[in-house]
C-alpha cells in the first residue's frame, strides 16, 4: 500500500486523476471492507485532533500560577519555619479560599463552553465493496470513494472526479461568504490559494448545491482542517494584560516589603539594640503581614462578578483574566463572515428595466419585510413586474425554505434561499408555484454556462401540449444574451450591463432573471434547448447583510478608542462595501489584499496596519501575520471569529472571541471568550464589564495597599520612637484578611461609573500604580500611619497598657478602613455623591466586617487570639473622630487632582 504524500510534497490538486489513484493504490471503483480496514490501522480514525478538556484538578492547580501566589506562598513557608504557626495557616486559608472560588468560576465556564459544542457525527457515502453504502464518517481512508449531495458535509479531504453542479460552502475555512463551484478539470499551480481549488472538496465544508464524486486523498489530521487545529496548539497565546500588569506590581510589592522589613530589623538592632535574631524574626513577620493576603480572593471575585455579569448578555468566559484583557484591549481584528455579518445572503436590492430601483427590507433568509421604494410600496402596475420576478426567482431554484416550530428552516445553496426569502416576501412559496407550474427539465448551474434554467409544463390537459414556460437566473452578461426584450418593453443590453456593473461597485453579488415561453412544449426526460428569446425581467442585489446591532457596537468601540479592523477572504470591493456600511473605511486606499501580506517584512506590515482597516482575501497564515504585526506594534488584540481558519489568530491574540452558535469546535478551543448569540454587539458589553472588573480591581489594591501601607508606617514610627509594637502581627492579618477581606471583596461588586465607554483604553504599558493611584495611597497611608501613631503614644501617655493601647489602636485602624472604603469607590467623585444604597453588597459587607470585629471584642475565644476586649463608648466616639480624618483628606486630594487636571487640559487648549 503507498502512504498518503506529506502536505508538503506535490499537492493533490496539482496531480492528474491516474497519478492520484496510483499514489493511493486505488481506482475509481472503491475499496474492499478488507483493504478499507487495513488503511484504517495505519491511517487511525478520520477525527480531527482535539485538545482534551482540563480536568477539575488540573483547573484547581491553575489557580496557583500567579505571580502574588508565589509571594504568599513563600511568605507562609517561612512563617511556619520560625515558629508562627497562626500566620502560616490564615495566609494558606487565603489560598486555598481563592484557589477554590476561581476554580468553580473556570470549572462553570468550562462546562458551558463544552455543551457549546455540538458534537454532531459526520455520515458519509462510500463505494465500498462495488456497493453504495453510508458508514460513519471516522470510518473513512485514504483512497475510498465519496459521493457529495447538496446538504451534506464533506467527510475529508476529496480529489474530486466527477461534479455536476457541485457548489461548496467552505466559509470555515477561508472565510469567502459565496460557496465555490466546484469543476474536476480544474487545473491550478502549487501557489494557489485554498479558495481557489476548484477541484478539491475539503473536510468540513458544506455541499450546498448539486452532486459530485471523489476520491478521499487526506484524513484526520493530515486534512487542512486538522492541520489547522494543530497549528493551534502549537501557537503561543498571547499574555493578558492584567497578567502582565499583576506580575510588575507583584515585583513592586516584593521590592517594597523586603526594604520595609530590613529598614525595620536595622532600626531595632542599631537604636533599640534589641537581639538581632528577635528583629529578624519580627522582620519576617512584618513583611508576612504588610503583603496584601486579601489581593488574589478579591481580584478573583471582582473577575468572577464580571463574568458572570458578561454571561448574562451572551458572553461565555472560559479564562477569568480574559475578563479584563477584554477590557484592556485597544484593537479588535474581526472575522466578517458570520461575525460582521449574518452570513445568510440576503436579496438587499431589485433593479427593474428602466432604471426602477426598489429596496427590500428585512435580514436574513426569514422572509420578513418588504419591497419599497423611498419607504413606500410599488404602484399597482409596477407591483406586477415584481410578481413576475419573485415567480422566476422560485420556480429556477434548487433551495428549500419551510417555517418549523415558529420559525423558518432552509436547506440547499444560499443564493437559491435568499430568492426563495425574496420571493415570498411577494407573495410566491417554492410548493404553491410548482403546484401551478409542474416541473418538467433545468438546466443546472454550470461554470461554462454561468446560468441556471428550468422549464415547466403549462398543462392543457394533453401530455406535454400547452406549451411551456422556461425561467432563468445568471450571471448578467450571459442572461442578457439570451434577451431580445424587457417586461417593460424596453431593452438596451448595453445600459443594463452598465447597471449591473454599478451594483457590483456597491458590493452587491448581483444575479440576472428572465423568463420565457417555448410554444412547442417540453417532454419529461428530454434533452432542454439553450433558451433564447427571453424577457429580462430585472437584477437582484444580493449581499451578506449585517447582524443587528454591529454598526451601532463597532461606534461604540471606536468611541472608546478601539480600533476595529475587518479581516476577510472575500473580494475586496465586496469587504469595502461592508465597510462603508459600517463605518470602518471609506476609499480603496484603506483596503489591503493577502497578496500584499505574502513577502511584507515586519516593518512594511506595521506600515500597513497604520493605513488598514479592512484586510480581503486573507488566508488562515496571513490572518495569523496580522495578528502578531498588531501585537508587535504594541496592541493587545482581540481576534473575532467563528470558522477553522480564523482558530491559530484566535490562539495568538491577547484574547480570542469565538462565535458560540454557529462556531466551529476548533474556533472555541482555541478563544479565551465565547458570545453564545453569536453578535459582534455582545463584545461592547464584555469591554464594558472588563473595564468595570479592571476598575473594582483597582478599587480593591487601593484600599488593601494603603491599609498595609499605613500599617508599616506605623510600625516603623514606633520602633524608631522607642515604643512597644503598636499591633501584633496576628493582629495585622485579621485586618488584612477579616475586616479589610470581607470589604475588599464586596468592593469587587461595585457597578459602573457611568463613563467607562466615554475614556480610551489603557496604554499598553501603563502600570496599576499610577501617578493618581500612587498619590492617593500615600495620602490614605500617611493618615492611617501617622494618625494611628499619634493614637498610641496618646494611648500609653494616658496610663493605659500596651494590651489595652493595641486593643483601642487595632478598633482605630478598623474604623479607618469603615471609612477608606467609601473612598475607594471613585477616583475622582467625592464620597458625598456616591449614595451607599446604589450598592447594597458593599454596604452589607462593610457592616458585616464591622460587626465580625465588634463580636471579636466580646466573645472570649476571638479575645484570647487577638487580645480585644471592649471599649467604653466615649473611646469610640474619639476613636470615630479620628477615623474620619482620612475621608477629609482624600476629599481634598480629589479637590486638588480635579483642579490640576483642568489645569492642565486648559494648557493644552491654549497651546493649540
């Protein structure tokens, strides 16, 4: 037996028909059972190769591979290696906890995404043992022989030997909305273009029209289907940026711990002369306590609110940080085909003789709207003319249209259904005109012919007497040349032609009708005449028509500083036309080819994506090429798509969005985000709720770092004063990760601010510790520190304990955090302005945390861990007092940020 060739050697489609059956050892007669399943033993099942879903364990461990992980993780090993055993375990706790909460989160997501994919088994029409029969589609080899039928998915890579009429739909691979028809002789170079293979059928394309024969050259793996899903594995996803973000602020935190705890252990062994191996172990624990234990759980949770807030509106998230790399995106490379558009061709346009055009309004193959022009019905006598030409467009027609459970089913090649949608929208159903028109001979649909004809029986009640009608669709030059007449007596091929040259500009696939009589009947079973004579009826415009929603939603991106880039395989004048429609581009100028792609340097290819907004006739390589010039020039991209070929870009990307409802299973592998409905709009909603989760994220640092922050300053004012530890450092981890925890979470379900589509993305490389972030901490640090410390002087000035003074001092720093709270809810709205009703969860947090802390005053177990103990009311009142000190102080920083930015934007005017 001879082994299938390597793709890389000389391709199929180059190959004669007998060096094909040569080199599979086989003829056009078909295999043996026998020598069927010798092949399947060396070739393996024809299934593609599938990444196999994570497991509940492996989800967990996921949970581990961040980089302030690694920081806790090494901070509890050494609390438990010198003795602080309590501290080891709350910061393992805060582990496990978060492990857990983002394990169930993905491990939901995971699930969804799977029951997404529809696993249906292929079925396929074999020759084997000189018999026709149907065997699963996994069963097939190198070398049998397929038989291809409108309606049916191709089972694998097929040398074709015989088409007529064949059309395949193979918009999941290439992206090319019109299905290719298909010609045996075809003959092409090495270089062309997958689309452009006429004489291949490829597994998991679609038959849409006609009948063909073939034999099954590649399988599994080896077809272009599966190497494609190969090369997304073997592609390195993109970095999201809050991981990128996260990784530099735990470098940050680290750096400034460790300086924080060796400034403290010098202090106390040179100016308190305290036993060096004491202040080491102090150090230590000081660093364990001043790290944010409460971060992971609360950026897990605000991630967590996000997603499941985007899953409300249809957006699935398989990845939790690809919550926020949605929202931190600043370009989105979108496929067209079913994801800019419905990809269901739609008739958009009726061009009558005399220059008579007519809009038809509705989306999509079900037949709802109308024919209008300027936004009224035709006259009376015109509505005739349209009649007659719905009548044609359903009678020369292969396709099926029928409504099931309240909506609408079709079958067959999408030009033949968008007329039968055009022709019931006037009146005309494919049954109700066969009924008044019997079938008698067609002429299919040929590449030489470029027209499609039947011819019908105009019984008298005699066989075959009466006449018969013959309708006809085309191309325009080749329908116009069979015309001597017009339906309104009008005829001038040359003014046609012009028309249809002018709707092919604007994008439409345009398609001639005419009908015609033949006085001497037709017999059933005879050879049809060409027709001639004919009466040009009209031209239909049809065009592949945008989902709902998607011009307004690329707006929406484009206001917030997104820039939305099209990527397709269709013809570039077909793209432009979309583009115009959405607003993406306006001249040829804006408009790339994959030609331009082939040999572009680095450099040259982010020139052109500069200048580009819609890419046309791109390949699967080229798409992938893109996406790394955009990410080279410092995008975070996001890649939208729904077929195989859009899968190793999506793998590439920053954050891959797949098409949920009519994606393909490789397409949703390889994405970070799933939209359920399929709707480019779906995506605005998911940037929103990314920036809102990046918002809450901030949120939450601000308020667990200044806490910490304050925390250290305080303990480093009392040791250079010479005074005991102001709190101990299980006494820190409660506030870190009881208090301040249980707060900090309930910050992550903070709603919008109302302008997070009104403001840009973030740039590329701008850190969470922003000059505002940074001044703000500081200010909220120094109150709680500063304030905190002049406490506890007060406190042991005033006779009381250093028990009784950590006890009072830890209630301060408890109402300080009461209060930052409100702080952190906005940068830059003041805390008066924001109603604590607007945001119920936080408010029952807060209060909850309080009261936890309140009860830990009173109730003896939480009394012996952490030394509370209560407090007499006119110590809460000054304590109280104090603590609303900070809410004055980041008031007026926000007072002083807001003048120094209006400052600034006047400058700026000024200077222009």
């Amino acid at each position: 037996m001879v082994d299938s060739p390597p793709a890389e050697t000389v391709p199929w489609y180059t190959r004669s028909l007998s060096h094909v059956y040569e080199a599979l050892d086989t003829d056009g007669g078909g295999l043996s059972s026998e020598d069927a399943a010798s092949r399947r033993a060396e070739h393996g099942p024809n299934r593609l190769p599938k990444a196999r879903p994570p497991t509940v364990w492996a989800i967990f461990l996921r949970q581990f591979k961040n980089p302030l992980i690694y920081v806790l993780g090494a901070a509890a090993v050494v609390s438990f290696a010198i003795g602080e055993e309590t501290d080891a375990g709350f910061i393992a706790a805060v582990l496990l906890v978060n492990a857990l909460v983002g394990g169930v989160q993905e491990w939901r997501a995971e699930r969804s995404s799977q029951a997404l994919q529809q696993l249906i088994r292929t079925r396929a029409t074999v020759v084997r043992d000189g018999e026709t029969r149907e065997v699963d589609g996994e069963e097939l080899v190198p070398g049998d022989v397929v038989l291809l039928e409108s309606g049916y998915r191709v089972p694998a890579d097929v040398r074709l030997v015989s088409t007529h009429g064949l059309e395949v739909d193979e918009s999941a691979l290439t992206g090319e909305s019109a299905p290719v028809l298909k010609d045996e002789t075809w003959e092409g170079s090495d270089r062309a273009l997958l689309g452009d293979r006429r004489n291949m059928a490829h597994a998991g394309t679609v038959v849409t029209r006609g009948r063909g024969r073939g034999v099954v050259v590649e399988t599994g793996a080896n077809t272009v289907v599966g190497r494609l899903a190969e090369d997304v594995t073997a592609v390195e996803g993109g970095q999201p940026p809050l991981v990128t973000r996260m990784e530099r602020f735990t470098r940050a935190v680290g750096l400034v711990v460790l300086v924080a705890a060796a400034v403290t252990a010098l202090l106390g062994v040179f100016l308190q002369q305290y036993d060096a191996v004491e202040m080491f172990l102090f150090a230590v624990a000081l660093a364990v306590s001043a790290i944010p234990e409460g971060l992971p759980v609360g950026i897990t949770v605000a991630l967590g609110v996000a997603s499941r807030r985007m899953a409300t509106v249809g957006v699935i998230v398989r990845r939790l940080v690809a919550v926020e790399g949605l929202g931190s995106c600043t370009m989105i490379a979108s496929d067209k085909t079913g994801t800019l558009t419905a990809n269901e061709l739609t008739v958009k346009r009726v061009q009558l003789p005399g220059e008579r055009a007519f809009e038809v309004t509705g989306e999509g193959y079900a037949p709802e709207g109308r024919v209008v022009r300027d936004g009224h019905p035709p006259d009376p006598d015109v509505a005739d003319e349209l009649s007659r030409l719905a009548r044609a467009s359903v009678l020369c027609n292969e396709g099926h249209l029928y409504q099931h459970d309240d909506g609408w089913t079709w079958r067959g090649d999408p030009t033949d259904v968008a007329l039968l949608s055009f022709g019931r929208k006037l009146g005309w159903s494919r049954p109700s005109a066969l009924e008044a028109y019997p079938p008698a001979e067609e002429i299919p649909f040929e590449p030489e012919r470029r027209y499609a004809a039947t011819f019908h029986r105009e019984d008298d009640g005699t066989d075959g007497g009466g006449g018969a009608a013959v309708f006809v669709k085309g191309a325009p030059e080749r329908v116009l040349e069979m015309c001597t007449d017009a339906v309104d007596g009008t005829f001038s091929r040359a003014a046609l032609e012009r028309q249809a040259e002018e709707l092919a500009h604007e994008g439409y696939r345009v398609l001639a009708v005419a009908d015609g009589r033949l006085e001497a009947g037709i017999e059933s079973g005879g050879q049809p005449p060409e027709p001639e004579n004919l009466t040009f009826l009209g031209f239909l415009g049809l065009i592949d028509p945008l989902r709902p929603g998607v011009d307004a939603a690329i707006t929406a991106a484009r206001r917030a500083g997104i820039a939305v880039t099209m990527i397709t395989g269709d013809h570039p004048e077909t793209a432009l036309a979309i583009a115009r429609t959405l607003g993406l581009a306006d001249s040829r100028a804006e408009v790339t080819t994959g030609d331009a792609l082939v040999d572009a340097a680095p450099e040259t290819l982010a020139e052109i994506l500069e200048t580009t907004r819609v890419f046309a006739r791109v390949s699967p390589d080229q798409k992938l090429k893109i996406v790394e010039a955009a990410r080279g020039a410092g995008h975070f991209v996001a890649v939208t798509g729904d077929g195989v070929n859009d899968a190793p870009a999506l793998r590439q990307a920053n954050i891959g969005i797949a098409m949920g409802k009519t994606g393909t299973d490789v397409a949703r592998d390889a994405a970070e985000l799933v939209i359920s409905d399929d709707n480019f709009a779906t995506i605005v909603a998911g940037i929103k709720q990314g920036r809102v989760a990046f918002d809450n994220i901030r949120k939450i640092i601000y308020l667990l770092i200044s806490t910490g922050a304050g925390e250290v300053l305080l303990v480093l004012l009392s040791l250079a004063a010479g005074l005991p530890l102001p709190l101990l450092p299980v006494q820190i981890l409660w506030l870190n990760l009881v208090t301040n925890g249980i707060q900090d979470v309930a910050l992550a379900f903070e709603p919008e601010e109302g302008d997070v589509l009104d403001r840009p993305p973030r740039e590329t490389d701008e850190r969470i510790f922003n000059r505002i972030m940074i001044e703000r901490v500081l200010v909220a640090a120094l109150v709680i520190g500063v304030g905190g410390f002049a406490t506890f002087v007060w406190l042991l000035e005033q006779g009381f304990s250093e028990a009784a003074a950590r006890n009072h001092l830890l209630l301060l720093i408890v109402l300080f955090e009461v209060v930052n709270i409100g702080n952190a809810r906005s940068e830059t709205t003041s805390l008066f302005a924001l109603s604590p009703l607007e945001s119920p969860i936080l408010l029952a947090g807060t209060v909850s945390a309080f009261l936890i802390h309140v009860g830990a005053m009173y109730l003896p177990p939480a009394q012996a861990v952490l030394g509370t103990a209560p407090v007499p009311a006119a110590q809460w009142l000054r304590l109280g007092g104090i603590a609303l000190t900070i809410a004055v102080a980041i008031e007026l920083h926000k007072l002083g940020w807001a003048a120094r930015r209006s400052a600034t934007r006047n400058s700026e005017h000024g200077g222009e």
